[in-house]
C-alpha cells in the first residue's frame, strides 16, 4: 500500500513551476498574472484567495487582488471582468465563489473571456474538454489526473467508479476517466444520490474516486484488494484531540480502508495541494498561450 | 416486450411542429428557417441534407441549402458562415459532415454562432449542456431522450449501460442519463474499446444503449429480462432478400434480445426517425428564442 503524498507532488510542480517563470524572466518574457475577486467577507472565501494570492508569490507569479464590498452590484463586477479581459497583462482571472445572492454566479463566470477562465469553469473550457480538445480543466480533477500520472497509476481498462456528480468534480472526472488517453480509458461508472447497491459497485471497482462531501463514507467492506482509491471529501469536525478543536475528516475511512488499497489520498495532503497547483500550472499556460 | 416505434413518434412530433409553424404564422411571426451547407459531392451526405430539407418543407420551414464543390477554400467556407451567422431570417445552420481534409472540421464548427448551432456541436453548447443550462443538444441523443419520454420509461435509479463514447452519440450520452432530470437519474457505466467484461457489465443493465458501429454486436445472452435496449447502430450490409441487394442492420441481434426487452428500438424505425425531428426540434426553438 503506498499512500500519495499530495504535498509531495504539489512541492515538485511548484518548483517546476518556478523554474519555467525563472526561464520566462531571463529571457525578457512577461511575469505570469493571476488576477483574484473576492466580493464580500465569507471567512472560507478569504482563506482560500489567501492561499492562492501566496501560491502566486511561491513561484514567482504576478497577482491582483480585486476586493469588492458585498453591496457591490452585478454591473460594476462584470464591468471590472470586461476590463481585466482587456487587460494584456492579465493572464488568468478566478472570481471566488459563493456570490452575493444578487449577483448572478453564471453571468459572471460566463462573462470571464474563456482565454483567462483558469478555473476551467466557462462553458467553452467545458464543451473543450469534452470534445478532447485543449482546454483549461477545473482545478481538483486536474490535480487528481496529476496524481495519477506522476505516481504511474495504471488506468486503461480499469473499471473506474465516481461517487458523486458535481459540476466541478464527479462529472469531470468521468469525462477524464473515459476519453481515450492517458489516465483515461477506464470503464466509468458514476454514482449518486439515486444509485442503487453503491456498496455492490464499488466493491467491483479497480478505482474510487470519492466526491461526496460525507464524512468517512466509504468503508472497506466497500473496497476490494489492490484497490486505487482517491479522495476528494474534507469534512470539519469537533475533536478533543487537537488544539484546534476541529480535525478534518475525507469521504474515506481512512484507516480501515487504506490496508486494502495499492494506492491512497490521504485527507488532509493528498487532493488539496494539487487543487492550487493546478490553478497555477493553467495560469502558466495562459501566459504561454498553449491552450489558445 | 414492446417495439418503440420511432416512425410513430417522429410523425407526431412532426405534426406538433407544423401546428407550432402555423400558429407562428397566424400570428404574423416569421417562418421557422434552416440553412444547410453541403460540401463536395458524397453520395451519403447528399441523401441526409435531402431528407432535412424536405423535413423542413413537410413541418412549413424555410429552409436554404448551400452547396459548395469540393475545392472550395476554408476561407470562403468560414466566410459563408459568417454571413449566415449575420443573417436575422436564418434560426439554424448545419454544415454536413464530413468535409474535404483541407478543411478544419472543429474551424468550422465554432465558427457556427453557437445560438444558431442547432446541431449542437458547438464547445458552448456541449459545455452547456455538461452544466445543465438550457443548450442545443445533438440530434441523436436528443432523439433517444424524447423517446424515453414519449414511452414514460423509467430511468430513476436504473443502471444503464452505453456501449460507445463519441462525441456525438455515446459522450452526450453518458451526461445526460447521469444528470438530475427525467430522463436521467441512471447510474451509468460507459464502455468503449479498452473495456474488460462487456458482456457481464451488460447483463446487469436494466438500461442498453449500444452505438458501436459493429452489426448485430449485442446478443441475447447480454441482455437480462426486462432490459430496455437502444440501438443507435446502422450498418449497410449485402442481401439477396430485398430488392436494392442491401439491408440495415443495427448493433443488436434484434430477432433473439427483442423477445427479452420490456423496451426495444428497432432497426431501421427506431432512433433513426427521431435524428431529423430533433433536429426540427432544436430549429424551432431557436426561433422562438427558448434557448439564448
């Protein structure tokens, strides 16, 4: 059993990343920027744009930081995404989300010029990846086909199971899971609320991906031998064992679960760090025009 | 075990659409119009433009067909387009597949306005569709839906199994059987060439969706009781029993897995007929705006 150090991994692209901005510089080449808006004071929200504004600075990255009050009103946020569209300076642009209420989240993302939607979220990016051609592909399922591919995990007729069908996670990746590539060319099979014998399935599975969002669903009664299972879940629960007060649990049962597995996402350390890096490795991207 | 009867239900959609062309004209509205590009001289190609122009004819469309030699350059295609796209009487375009090699396919594609691509192959639409948001979806999968619905088949909770990932036919798929709606709901497990265990996958199947292009594919021994089997496959194959010397077939041993089925599409009859109507479909919509 070999658990998949997601720190590990995002360590080494971080560097990487680092080195190709260094070789931009030296060659008189433009910095790559990031540009972030934040609306509001969501404390999560914060942490997150936080955390990816000091990403930027880890590989040397230009950032922008576009803070808005809550009452700010949908025209002047899609007004300040036309500009940064316009801005050649600017190679990516996030919004963070949730939105206020009256600021409609599909307009704006809509409104993001697909060229610098590193987040992969624009209908373009979307109907791209589909079609197999390049594309900017959202953050986790990015990260997660990263994993796969720097530890060697084979994928081609596995029988791959996805629990979960999100826009951002479960459905992607059995997009990614199934085109013919590699990782890829799995037989997918995607779970949700209205499977029946989810427990029958996943046993049958060479891989579970697990996006779910309930604590230490999957068990290992629900697990075969060898199995590849990754974790995307993160669950914040009381615990009288850290000075916190709160741990953070996966969709897996980690600890009865891992024994069985040939490889495993630990939670936390193990889908989380790539979801940032994938930000970043779009970003560089962008300003490398690869993808358009 | 019933025979969806895909003649029947194309004739009455049809009908709704002509009643719904009358109505718009009653009103003074303008007539519903089509424009189809065809390209070179492929005998195939000309017969399927032929039937969608006289489908547009027998429901009260307008309908344009532009026909071009086969040396035709990229550029004076593109300009086409691009004037079609301009043109406020047009609702829909298609351009007939395939094109002569110097000629990017995926150019053209996106070159289509995406609200007049009722097709639905353009990445907006796909991505669209992924998303959940109102979007042209392709005429075959389009056409399989409607028969779900017109037949009241059950999907909630089914595990439905689709031989095939193309982009046009096995992918749409995939996403629009796993997605929160009717039809829909299903557990799906989409399988391909690289799949291991085809034949047990689809004995467990309460759903059979097989559009792999090899004739007469699925047998009875595939196929549980009670399946529902959708048979997007067609294949010209030699006969010395019919007149023409040839006969379709499609990817199921329709005589021994029909007797099985609580639903089965025949071949030709079944999702054939439904292609061009969904193609109506999405033309009429365009015209009444309900998409974008």
């Amino acid at each position: 059993m070999q658990i998949i150090d997601g720190n590990k991994i995002a360590a080494e692209i971080k560097n990487e990343i680092a080195e190709a901005v260094t070789e931009i510089k030296n060659k008189g080449g433009k910095t790559p920027h990031l540009a972030a808006m934040l609306i509001g004071n969501d404390g999560a929200s914060e942490t997150y744009v936080g955390h990816k504004v000091k990403a930027c600075e880890q590989v040397g990255f230009k950032s922008t930081l576009v803070r808005y009050d809550a009452s700010i009103t949908e025209k002047e946020v899609l007004d300040k995404v036309i500009e940064i569209n316009n801005d050649p300076d600017i190679d990516g642009l996030i919004v963070q989300l949730p939105l206020p209420k009256h600021i409609s989240e599909q307009k704006v993302l809509e409104t993001i010029n697909f060229k610098k939607d590193v987040d992969g979220f624009h209908p373009v990016n979307v109907g791209r990846m589909v079609l197999g051609l390049p594309s900017f592909i959202p953050a986790t399922p990015f990260g997660i086909i990263e994993l796969f591919r720097r530890y060697n995990i084979p994928t081609e007729g596995k029988n791959c199971v996805i629990l979960g069908r999100s826009n951002i996670v479960g459905t992607p990746m059995n997009l990614l899971m199934s085109r013919k590539a590699y990782p890829g060319n799995c037989t997918v099979t995607i779970c949700h609320s209205k499977t029946k014998n989810i427990e029958e399935i996943c046993r049958n599975a060479d891989i579970i991906i697990v996006a779910m969002g309930i604590a230490e669903y999957l068990k290992a009664d629900m697990v075969k031998d060898g199995a590849v299972v990754i974790d995307v879940g993160i669950t914040r629960v009381k615990s009288d064992k850290t000075k916190s007060g709160w741990k953070l649990l996966g969709d897996v049962k980690f600890d009865e679960v891992a024994p069985k597995c040939s490889y495993i996402t630990p939670v936390p350390g193990g889908v989380g760090p790539m979801t940032i890096v994938s930000l970043l490795k779009n970003t560089l991207s962008s300003a490398r025009n690869e993808i358009y």
